[in-house]
C-alpha cells in the first residue's frame, strides 16, 4: 500500500532505533541521515529511497532521517519484503540501484583508504 506523506523543516521521518514502518521513496524536497547524531548523507533527488535497511533485515531503524526543508515521500507498507516486490516490481528496482550505489561508494572510500595507507 503506497501513503503519501508531507512533512516540515526540522521533522523526523524515521527515527534511528524505531521498529520499521516501510520503505520511502523521496517526491520533494531534502532530507537529511543521521547515524548515532552524526551526519552521514543528505538526499535530496526525487527518487531516492530510503528505510529499506530495516525492512529488508526485519531490524530496527539504523539511522534517523530529518527533513531538511517542505518534504513530500511515499511510504510503502506492504507487510514484508516480498509483497513488496510482487506489488510494487518499480520500488524494488529503485531499492537494488539504491543499495549497488551505496556500495560502490563504500568499496571506493575503502579502496582510497587502503592505497593511502600503503603509499610511503
């Protein structure tokens, strides 16, 4: 089932530690992730999705995520992972784009760590 969602500078979307609720996709506007109060990203591309950690691990929130200015996101709760596929196949492409850039991000930062750490 897809919600639509509006809400205010300043407002916590999805708060780190919180049961998982759903899986959001970004409409407008710019949110900001936060990880045990530190910043660690700030989305703000129509499209993005965010939440998807805790659905798809069946775990607590791992981070809080803040609106930054007017935001407008689409919630899906569909009752588990698969339902979510079957019923909505777009936002379960959106997730595996979503999650293979988050990692090629991660490799590249570890990859510059490491060749910065064996340089003499």
């Amino acid at each position: 089932m897809e919600e639509k969602l509006e809400f205010r500078p300043g407002s916590v979307i999805l708060k780190q530690g919180e049961v998982s609720d759903g899986i959001y996709v970004l409409q407008k506007g710019v949110v900001e992730v936060f990880k045990d109060d530190m910043m660690l990203n700030v989305l703000m591309y129509p499209g993005t999705v965010f939440g998807e950690i805790g659905e798809l691990l069946d775990k607590p929130r791992t981070c809080t995520v803040r609106a930054r200015n007017q935001v407008s996101v689409s919630r899906f709760r569909c009752g588990g992972v698969e339902n979510l596929l079957r019923d909505h196949p777009e936002v379960g492409v959106k997730i595996l784009r979503t999650l293979a850039n988050r990692l090629e991000i991660t490799t590249q930062k570890l990859a510059d760590l490491s060749s910065s750490a064996f340089r003499p």
